[in-house]
C-alpha cells in the first residue's frame, strides 16, 4: 500500500515516509477489525443459530463470546501502542473575566 503524497509534509523525510507506510496500513486493519466486531455484535441480539460463511452455525452466545475476546484483544493491542506516548495533559480552563 502507498501512501498517497497528499497526507505526507510536502518535504517529508525518510523516516516519517517510513512511519506513514507503517502506521496507514495498522490503522486501516483496525478500521476494518472494527467494522467487522461492530456487525458481530448486532447479530448477538438474534435469537437462534447464526450462520457463518463457512456454513458452521453457532449460538447468540458464542458469537457474543467471539466478539469479546477480539474486542479486548483490539483494546490490548492499542494499548500497547498508546502506553508508548505521555499522557496528554488538558489544558487548564480559562479563569472567568472580571465583570467591571
């Protein structure tokens, strides 16, 4: 996958063309992987058998199951990614004006 010119700085370095090649296709797999838990989750709530591609059939429950154990999968593998970074501190609110 390449990464197309417009989301790079006009004179992008090595390393940041590195970076985008890297982090475009992980960020794009967690979309998809998202979008793919997401419709899961909605047959959960059908009751009866569901019906896989493979033609394997499983229960709400499993499927339920399955959904968890690869949303917290998703969830440990960002935080993998995110502990890496400082915690970003909010900025403090501004104090009111005074009224004079």
């Amino acid at each position: 996958m390449t990464v197309a010119p417009a989301l790079l700085p006009l004179h992008a370095c090595d390393r940041v063309l590195h970076i985008s090649a890297v982090e475009t296709p992980l960020i794009a797999e967690f979309v998809a992987s998202l979008s793919h838990l997401e419709r899961a989750a909605a047959l959960c709530g059908t009751s009866g058998a569901l019906v896989l591609p493979s033609g394997k059939s499983v229960t709400a429950d499993e499927m339920s199951a399955w959904v968890a154990m690869n949303t917290n999968r998703l969830h440990a593998l960002l935080r993998k990614i995110t502990d890496t970074f400082p915690e970003q501190k909010t900025a403090p609110s501004p104090s009111p004006l005074p009224l004079s």
